[in-house]
C-alpha cells in the first residue's frame, strides 16, 4: 500500500511555509523599510496568534461543514488563501509596513486553516 504523499507534503509545506519566510519579511522591514523593534515584535506576535486560535478553528472545521465536508474544505480554503496572500505580497512594488503585517497574518490563518 502507498503511503499518503499528500499528507507528507501538506506538513512538510506547512513547515516551510512558516520558518522560511519569516526571516525574509524580518529582514525586509528591517533593513528595507527602517522598522522599529516594536514593529518586528508586532509581526511575530501577528504570525503567531494564529496558532493560539486553531483550538477554535479545529472546533470550527468538526462541527461547521461547508459545502457539506468537514476537514476539506477548509483545507483547500486555507490553501488558496496562503497562495493568495503571498502573491499579494509578491505583486506589490513595496509593500508598507502595515500591508506586510496584516498580509502575513493573513496568510498565518489561510496555512492553520488548511492545518485544522
């Protein structure tokens, strides 16, 4: 029997997705647009609420199906949403300061949403 490739490179991206990004967006408000330390706090506070919040979105994921499925849906969501948001980021020129943060956050949610 095969394994399941799918769910291996589901983490394995999840796993990329948040530690190798990161320190690019970190370098990029700091030595691109002048960021204070708060600013860098403020971000890694941003990339990591989420986290604090997938006990509720687990519950949310088991007990609200959309378009009648539980799990994947919000899977497939998530996914499009961490797609989406990162070529947002890409697109802009230069993005501010509070473009980065709210766009990393976004895509903190949409990447703990395909994980629930």
């Amino acid at each position: 029997e095969l394994p399941n490739w799918g769910l291996l490179s589901h983490y394995f991206n999840c796993g990329i997705g948040l530690s190798m990004l990161s320190t690019p967006v970190t370098y990029y408000l700091v030595e691109s647009l002048d960021a204070s330390a708060a600013v860098t706090n403020t971000y890694s506070a941003l990339t990591y609420l989420p986290w604090c919040l997938k006990v509720f979105m687990g519950l949310q994921s088991d007990l609200v199906p959309l378009m009648g499925v539980h799990r994947l849906s919000y899977f497939i969501i998530g996914w499009i949403v961490f797609i989406l948001s990162n070529i947002w980021l890409a697109i802009m020129v230069k993005p501010g300061i509070i473009g980065t943060l709210l766009l990393s956050f976004v895509m903190t949610m949409g990447l703990l949403y395909a994980d629930t």
